[in-house]
C-alpha cells in the first residue's frame, strides 16, 4: 500500500512538529532558564512520548487516503 500523494501524512507532520517543539523547549530552558540541565536520559523519552501521543491523537487528513498497490492486490487475489 502507498500514500496517494507524496506529501507527508498530516499526522507525521504533526508528530514532527512535536519533536522539534519539545527539542526546543528543552534546549531553551537549559540555556537560559534552568540552574541544572535536564539530561537525555529525561530529553529523549519527553521527545519520544510527544511524538507518540500527538501522532496518536492528530486525526488523518482527507487527503491522507492509502492506495492498494498492484503487487498487494495481486497477493491478497491470491490467498483467497
């Protein structure tokens, strides 16, 4: 199965938005806000659970529609 346009699902999109926001903030408050920096052992699962859960709760797009490839229809014919 395939995308039926090569743009980024609005999900991914979202999701990458996420990342780059929690990135940001973390960066931000280490910088100038907070005494001690949050480490990546703290960074990386906060990137891991907003990119999860934004992927999760962003609805699809109308224009995020899956089309079935010729080799997937071909293979599903097959085992029915």
């Amino acid at each position: 199965m395939r995308m039926e346009k090569p743009t980024p699902a609005q999900k991914v999109t979202a999701a990458t938005i996420a990342a780059a926001i929690v990135q940001l903030t973390v960066g931000i408050a280490n910088t100038y806000i907070l005494e001690i920096d949050i480490p990546s052992t703290i960074e990386t699962p906060l990137t891991i659970l907003a990119v999860f859960f934004t992927g999760y709760l962003v609805p699809p797009a109308r224009r995020d529609r899956v089309v079935e490839s010729k080799v997937n229809a071909d293979t599903k014919q097959n085992n029915t």
